[in-house]
C-alpha cells in the first residue's frame, strides 16, 4: 500500500476517516468476524495517527481480513474517497 491510497489521512482526522471508511465497510458485505476485525484494525489506525507505516500497515492488515473481491472493492471505495477531497 502507499500512503494516501485510501484517501488524505492527514485531512480526515477522527470521525470524518472514520466515517468513509464505514461507509465502504457496508459496501462490502462482511461477515461479522470480518466486521469486528476490520473496527479493530481501523482504530488502531486512528490511534496511530497518519504516517505511511502507519498507512501500509493498515492497508496489510485490511487486505489480511477481506477475500481478494472485497479488498479490490475497498481499494474502488478508497480511491472514490480520495477523488472527493481532491474535488471539494
């Protein structure tokens, strides 16, 4: 993963990233154990703050967690995101 895959970390602080991403998270149909673990790892992310170790560990750590079809659908999800902030 590279930094700002899924969007410009360094603007969403707290809830805004927070809430992007659980908008992509219902978008992809998980499971619940898949659920429960993508929360976990995305508020360590939170809690890690925004460095690009921090990025490509979280990314590592989602890709770990979802089938090939849902990281490729998270990856989409993420870079509509990204195109969003680059627009507003």
């Amino acid at each position: 993963m590279f930094a700002g895959e899924h969007g410009d970390c360094t603007k969403k602080v707290g809830n805004e990233a927070k809430a992007a991403c659980t908008v992509s998270f219902a978008s992809l149909n998980l499971t619940p154990e898949q659920k429960t673990k993508m929360e976990a790892v995305m508020s360590e992310h939170q809690k890690a703050g925004c460095t690009e170790a921090s990025e490509a560990k979280y990314m590592k750590e989602v890709e770990g967690i979802l089938t090939a079809e849902q990281y490729a659908k998270f990856k989409a999800e993420c870079k509509k995101g990204e195109n969003k902030d680059a627009q507003a």
